[in-house]
C-alpha cells in the first residue's frame, strides 16, 4: 500500500492510526510516523479517539468487617452528563496532543471522536470515513486478561473493512 502511495496512484488513500492513553497506542503513532511519513503526507493522517459512553450505574463498595457489598445504584442525569463530559474533555486533551506531535513531524492530522465501545466504534469510523488503512497499537495483555476483556486490535483485524496494520512495540530484555 505504501508503494501505491509513494507512486501517486493513491494520493487519496486515508490511513487512520486509533489512540488512546496508553503507551502502546503512542508507540504506534509515533511507529506511523517514523516509518511511513512519506506516505502520509498526501492527505491528513486521522487520529481516532473512541468515547466510552457513560453508563448509568455505578457501584461502590460498602465496608463490612472482613466481607464487602456491592450495591450497584441507579446515577443521576447529571452524573451521566458530567461524566460524558469528562470523557470528551480528556478525549479532545489527548487527540490535541496526537495532533501536535504529528504537527511536531510535518505531517497534518486530523482528529476524530466518537462515542461507544472502542472495538465498534473504531470500525464504524473506519466505513464512515472511507479509511484505506487502520493502525493500532497492540495493549500486550496476557491470554487470560485478553480472553476476559477481548482485544480491540483483534477485533479490528476481524471486522474492519480496510487492512489493518497492529504495532507491537518490542519488548527490551535486560540480561
């Protein structure tokens, strides 16, 4: 893809990198930078953010003895809306970043945010805004943790209607 890229044949190829706080994620868009600048250059690369929605419940833990309760309790409109605000708020904080260090490489970038389950939300995105080429940064959960949870980059690689490119960042060894 790269190749079609530099050839001119595919000046509007949109490659997306998906962000978020981790590590991981920023080891790909700098990855992305590092490696293929020369092909992003043509359009703005887009960085997605994905919103997890506010839920209206929350729980919390009731001290008894040795033992805990949960009691799950319905939440206020408020606490939702704030808690969705928040949510945007530190979305808006992180894509601003991701948009200066791209900046910071000569390479123009455009954000993206939605709200929703990072594993749909990204591959909505990826239909809604006609993407070419999908990178995402690889968490490195163990299988246990990745069975439980699921595994966005997975998920993607499965579902997303372009090809999708999962960075894994090496891991060092100490001897």
């Amino acid at each position: 893809m790269a190749e079609a890229m530099e050839n001119g044949t595919g000046t509007d190829k949109k490659v997306m990198v998906a962000i978020d706080e981790s590590d991981c994620s920023h080891y790909a868009l700098m990855w992305v930078l590092d490696n293929l600048k020369d092909s992003i250059t043509k359009s703005p690369l887009i960085i997605f953010v994905a919103q997890p929605p506010a839920t209206g419940n929350i729980t919390f833990a009731a001290p008894l003895g040795v033992a805990r309760m949960y009691y799950p309790i319905s939440s206020t409109p408020g606490y939702v809306e704030s808690a969705q605000e928040n949510h945007r708020k530190f979305a808006v904080a992180l894509l601003e970043k991701a948009k200066q260090i791209c900046a910071s490489h000569g390479v123009e970038a455009k954000v993206v945010t939605e709200i929703g389950d990072p594993k749909t939300a990204i591959c909505d995105a990826v239909e809604k805004h006609n993407i070419n080429l999908l990178i995402l940064g690889e968490r490195g959960h163990g299988t246990i943790k990745r069975a439980i949870l699921g595994s966005v980059s997975n998920y993607c690689v499965q579902n997303a209607k372009c090809p999708v490119l999962v960075v894994k960042k090496a891991q060092v060894q100490v001897a």
